[in-house]
C-alpha cells in the first residue's frame, strides 16, 4: 500500500475513535448540564421564586392597605369639599329662571305624518320642578299616540338627573331637564284610560326622592350662605351675581372673562 493510502487508512481510524470520543463527551455534557439544570440549581430556583412570590404578594398587600388608608384619608376630607362646591352650585343657579312649559315649543318637521298635539295639563307643579303631560302623534304604524312628560327644574343634570329618553318624533327649542316617552298606543282614548289608572307611576319613586333630597339641599344653602362667605374659592365674578370658581380655571384663557348669563365682563378675583 502506498504511503498516502496507508496514511488515510490511519486517519480514518482516528477520525473514528474521536467521532466516539465527541460522543461520549455530548453525552456526558448533557448529562451535567441537566443535572445542574435540573437536580442542583432548580430547586434552588423553585425555592428563591417561591420566597419572592411571598414577598412580592406581601408588599403589594402592604401597599394597597396603606394606599387604601390614604384614600380613605382623603374621601373623608373631601366631603367638606364636596360640600363646598356644592354650596356654590347652588348659590349660581338662577333662581328667576321660567320654569313654565309653552305647548307651542313642541314642533314636528314637515314630514311628519301624524302631527297630533293635546296637552294634559301639568304633572308637577312645585317650586323647582315644573311637568306637563302630553299626547303626541308619533311615525309608528300601529301604536302611534305617545304619552310623553316635560318637564323643566331648576337643577341642572350634575345636580339632579332626572329621566330622559330620546325616542319622540318631536322637537323641542328650550331645555328640558325631564323629557320621557312614558308609552304608545294605538288611540288618544286608550292613552287616556291608562293613564287614568296609572298616573302615579309615570315618574319613577327614586326620581321623586332624590328631587326633595336636592330641594331641601338648596332650601338650606341659599338660605343660610352667600357668594361672600367663599371668596377663596372664587375665581372670576360678575355685577348679575354670577361667578367661577377655582375649579373651572379654564377660564384663565379667556381674556377678557365674559360672563354667560349676561354678557357683561367678569371681573378676576384678586391673586387669581
């Protein structure tokens, strides 16, 4: 045999044994790298990530306890607060504002096919909330007479929110804090009879008693304080009565600051 010959009968040889040998080594590797994985430093691991999830769960609950405390601290300070802003509400409100409800301001448009129109006279007449009942034609083919309530109140919808649907076929051009389609029927007879037997459930209870929870608010309010006894709350007031408070800085980009009820220039409170 020829020396080269020979020399790759060798080499093959070598090659063979350390082919073995690579095997046997990746094999011993993998062996020591899954006992180290698996039998040293996993339990190592499972025991540090237990001990975290301990003291991660412990210090968010410390946290959202003492968080909670604080929230407490300041839902107990914030009632003076609220009470305040409230006050304040109450005192802008205009209290000549005409609560009386003109049958002529219901309209229908053009194409409206069933423009029937009969009012029921007042629903609610006290001080601060006026209501009317009306039947109204409507689009609907069978059912086409609605029962339908508006009413105007003295508080706005951030002090009382009184209910309000949407679904008349009318249009209206003043504002109404109550404006309810109470039910339809198939004739203005038949509308009268149910609301004859059901004239008391036309407004729903929690509506009525949050109505003199608020009346009684104001009652006491604008009898026992003035805009005066607040002028560190007052941003901008105006010659009508009318103010801002330190909660509507907005305003600061107005210049100048006219006042929404009769135009006229409000004047800013000193420092603000």
């Amino acid at each position: 045999m020829i020396e080269i010959a020979t020399q790759a009968v060798e080499n093959m040889a070598k090659i063979k044994t350390l082919s073995e040998e690579i095997h046997s080594m990746r094999e011993a590797t993998d062996k020591e790298v899954s006992r180290l994985n698996w039998d040293v430093y996993r339990p190592r691991i499972q025991e540090l990530e237990h001990e975290r999830d301990l003291k991660v769960e412990e210090a968010r609950k410390q946290g959202e306890a003492a968080q909670l405390e604080k929230n407490a601290e300041i839902v107990a300070l914030n009632k003076v607060v609220r009470q305040v802003r409230l006050i304040l509400d109450f005192l802008r409100l205009d209290s000549h504002r005409n609560l009386d409800i003109s049958d002529e301001d219901i309209q229908f448009s053009r194409y409206h096919s069933n423009d029937y129109k009969e009012s029921l006279g007042l629903y609610i007449d006290d001080t601060y909330l006026k209501a009317k009942l009306y039947i109204i034609g409507n689009e609907k083919p069978t059912n086409k007479y609605s029962l339908v309530v508006l009413g105007k109140c003295l508080f706005y919808e951030d002090l009382l929110k009184l209910e309000r649907n949407y679904g008349a076929s009318f249009h209206t051009s003043d504002r109404y804090e109550l404006e309810k389609v109470v039910r339809d029927f198939p004739s203005v007879e038949q509308a009268k009879a149910w609301l004859d037997k059901n004239r008391g459930k036309l407004i729903s209870g929690e509506s009525r008693v949050q109505y003199q929870e608020v009346k009684i608010a104001y009652n006491e309010a604008i009898q026992t304080y003035k805009a005066d006894d607040f002028q560190e709350f007052l941003l901008a007031r105006c010659q009508c009565g009318n103010f801002y408070t330190i909660w509507e800085d907005y305003i600061k980009r107005n210049t100048p600051v006219s006042c929404p009820k009769c135009d006229q220039q409000m004047a800013l409170a000193p420092g603000k």
